[in-house]
C-alpha cells in the first residue's frame, strides 16, 4: 500500500522524544507514526466494555506480567 503525505502540528517535547525514540530504536520516525497510528485506530474501534476487560485482567494478572518480562 501507498504512503500518504500528512501534515500536523506537534507538542515541541512530545517532537524531540518521538525523535529520541526513533534514533534509539534504529527506526523512521514515519514509521513510528505510522504504528502509532494504527495502535490509536485500532484501540479506538475496540469496543469500551472489551477494554475493561482487558485492562481488568491486565491489573489482575500484573505480577505474573512482570515476571514474564524479567
């Protein structure tokens, strides 16, 4: 698919730790964006009662998600 030209205003600190973030991660900061975005549509189409759930067993299940990490 295609990549599309966007233009927008940004928060001048949120710009400079998008920009770390791409340098540390060796990646573009479009395509930062781009996963950002997605995420963002992705969550936002999620139904709300879906999320409580989730959030709900992400809360309850937070020290074996932490173990998992290490």
């Amino acid at each position: 698919m295609g990549a599309i030209k966007v233009s927008s205003k940004v928060d001048e600190l949120v710009w400079r730790d998008l920009r770390s973030l791409a340098e540390e991660s060796h990646q573009s900061i479009g395509g930062l964006l781009t996963e950002a975005i997605r995420d963002f549509v992705r969550r936002r189409r999620v139904r709300p009662v879906v999320l409580e759930h989730l959030e709900a067993s992400m809360a309850e299940n937070e020290e074996l998600g932490r173990l998992l990490a290490q």
